[in-house]
C-alpha cells in the first residue's frame, strides 16, 4: 500500500505540468490559434519563476514571475502571428528555441541554488487517513489548482456566451467577424491565456516538483502538453485523464529502472514520447467521423477594411 501510494503521488505530480499547460492550450487552439511554442514558454517560466521565488522568498510570488513571462513570451508570438499574419507554426517553433535560449540566459545566475519547495497541504484527521488520506488532502495547491483549471475553462467554453463566441472564432472566423465580434482581440487573449498556463506549468517544476533550476528542466514536456490537447480531441474533461495517463507513464518508467528490469534505460526514458506517438496514431485511425479539431485553426485572418 505504501509503495502504491507512493506511486500516486509521484504520478499526480508529473502530471500536473502536463495538465495546466495543455488546459492554456486548449483554449488558445479553440479561438483558432496553433501556438507550437508552449515548450519555449514553459521553460521560460520555469527560469523566471525560480528566480522569483528564489530572490523574493515567497513561491506566490515566483509563481506569478512564471505567469508574467508565459504572458510576455505569448504576447511576442501573437504580435506575429496576429498583428502581422505571420505563419502559425514557423513562429511558434521559432518561439520555442527562442525560450529555451532566453530560459539559459535568465536562469544562469540561479543554477545550484535551491528552496523550499512549495508546502503540501494537511488536513488533520484526513491527511492522516488510510488509504487515500494524503493523495486527497495531502497535495500541493498547484495540483489542485490544475482541477479547478480543467472545471473553469469547461464552464467557460460550454456554459458561457463568451466561450461560444471564442469557439465560434476557431470554428469560423470569417462568420464570426461578420456578426461583429472582435476575433483577432479574442484571439490574443486566448493566446495571452496559454501563454499565462504554460508559464505557470513550467513555474511548477523548480517550485513544487523538483526545488532547483536547471537548464532544459521541462524535458520536452510542452510537446507532450500540445499532443495532449489533440489526444482530449480539444475537449477539458478528457484532457485529466491524457494528462495523468501520460504522468503514469513517465513515472512507471523510474520504477521499472529502480526494480532492475533488464530493458535499456534509454528505451524506458523513451517510453512517454513513444506513448504519446502511438496514442495519436491509435486515435487518428478510430476517429471515423473527420476530425474534431476546430476548423480554422492554424489559418490566417485578415479582418477586411
């Protein structure tokens, strides 16, 4: 039992990252947007985010540092591809090395400190109590955070006017901008907002999960986010259960190192990529009915004069 939990904790933590970032992109996607610089975006928060919390003291803080540079990196890339018409994937692909570059620079001065690491919570008699005490009541408020992420922007998309109008944006732009809705502003802050959750996701990794800053920390975690969003086939419920799929994976693989099963570590550490690949290809051959994704997402528009 202790093992097992030990293990459920350990996967709820890898996947929240996963969770949040993917939730911003959700949303940015729907309004018709395809940023592919949410791994650009993530380590930047990370860098900025520990920054934050390592000078101020305080991992609030820190994680608004992580937000604002999320913010300020997705601003660059709606500048672009909105105020300019700039290709979609080009400038997101170019973000993310431009973040990975500028995540180095900002996080030089931070590398080998550490903090603390963000409390956990504890409820006294529930945390306490077996089994699933601690994985209910003995979490970080990130992890929670990232659930209540998942139920907001559900309401919103689906029980809201303005979420209707959002998807209205991604499904088709030309209609939406006939009936007098503002789609390039409703796009940027679509954009604004992944950017803020991808900022946020990768402020997580040196605040809660692991409490030091390295270079390259997010390990490509923003490309699991990006295929996540596709695998929920753009839908927020399914995205938890992507989310903590693919976090099981991540940490069976540690496991299964740590036993001493005789498979090559380079081929487990593969395994959530190579995961993430199959569950996409799995999905693209079952889905009979065309594809889900929002119609205009990826193209261009140029509101007419």
């Amino acid at each position: 039992m202790e093992l097992a939990e030990a293990i459920i904790l350990s996967v709820l933590a890898a996947s929240t990252p996963l969770l949040i970032a993917a939730t911003g992109e959700l949303v940015t996607e729907r309004s018709g947007v395809l940023n592919l610089g949410v791994e650009g975006m993530m380590i930047v928060g990370a860098a900025c985010g520990f920054g934050g919390a390592f000078l101020s003291g305080s991992i609030i803080l820190g994680s608004l540092c992580g937000v604002a540079a999320g913010i300020l990196m997705s601003l660059i890339f709606a500048a672009m591809t909105l105020g300019l018409a700039v290709n979609q994937v080009a400038t997101g692909l170019a973000l993310t090395i431009l973040g990975i570059g500028l995540s180095g620079l900002i996080g030089a001065g931070f590398v080998g400190d550490r903090i603390a690491p963000a409390p956990h919570l504890y409820i006294p008699g529930l945390t306490d109590f077996p089994p699933a005490g601690r994985i209910l009541f003995g979490e970080d408020a990130f992890v929670y955070l990232s659930l209540a992420l998942v139920i907001a922007v559900w309401w919103f998309l689906y029980r809201t006017r303005a979420g209707l109008i959002l998807r209205a944006c991604g499904d088709n732009h030309i209609s939406a901008h006939a009936l007098g809705y503002p789609v390039l502003r409703i796009r940027m802050f679509a954009v604004m907002f992944g950017g803020g959750c991808a900022g946020l996701a990768g402020a997580y990794l040196p605040l809660a999960y692991t409490p030091f800053f390295i270079p390259g920390m997010t390990a490509g975690r923003g490309w699991i986010a990006l295929a996540l969003t596709v695998f929920a086939s753009w839908r927020p419920g399914r995205l938890v259960i992507g989310a903590y799929l693919f976090g099981a994976v991540s940490i069976l693989q540690l496991h299964a190192q740590a036993l001493g099963i005789g498979i090559p570590s380079q081929f487990m550490s593969a395994l959530p990529y190579l995961a993430t690949v199959i569950v996409l290809v799995l999905l693209s051959r079952a889905r009979s009915g065309g594809s889900t994704a929002p119609a205009a997402l990826g193209t261009v528009f140029v509101p007419d004069r």
